[in-house]
C-alpha cells in the first residue's frame, strides 16, 4: 500500500499539519459536537441509535490517536536518521 512506501518522517510531517488545520479542527470538532447532541436528544428506548452517536465519537477520537501515533513514528524516524548522520548510532562508513 501506499502508507507502506512512504517515509515515516514525511507521513509524521502531512499527519501534524493535518492535525493542526483549522478546517479540520472544527470539522472534527462540530462532529463530535452534533454526535453528542444527537446521543442526548435520542428517544428514550433507542439504544441502537444512541450507540452509533457515540460510535462516531470513538471513531473520530481513534483517527486523532492516529494522527498522533504517525506524527510520534515520524519523529522517531528524524531522530535515528539524525543518529545515522551523526555516526552517533554505532554505525560505520564503508
């Protein structure tokens, strides 16, 4: 796949400024908003419904946590590639 061939630094790098947009904070942000309302404003007996409201929730906290995770293996991969460079990580030139 594609998320398999790129560099952990550059996906680290899109998923923070992702993460940062303002149109994709408040998107995010009024999902969450309008699941929630909708899970409070639900009729009383309807679970199922109640449940996917606040399935959605989970759904958008998980892509959040993703984002993180991509933007923490990115910057993991800047700092052992700066190792490299460095020759601080124990590796020899040929």
């Amino acid at each position: 796949s594609l998320m398999e061939e790129r560099n952990p630094l550059y996906t680290g790098q899109d998923a923070k400024r992702l993460k940062e947009d303002p149109v994709l904070i408040d998107a995010f942000a009024a999902l969450e908003k309008a699941f929630l309302d909708q899970a409070v404003i639900c009729e009383r007996n309807d679970d199922d419904a109640r449940y996917r409201c606040i399935v959605g929730v989970q759904v958008l906290r998980m892509i959040n946590k993703h984002f993180d995770k991509l933007i923490f293996d990115g910057k993991s991969a800047s700092k052992i590639a700066q190792a490299i460079a460095n020759n601080k990580a124990g590796w020899e030139q040929g």
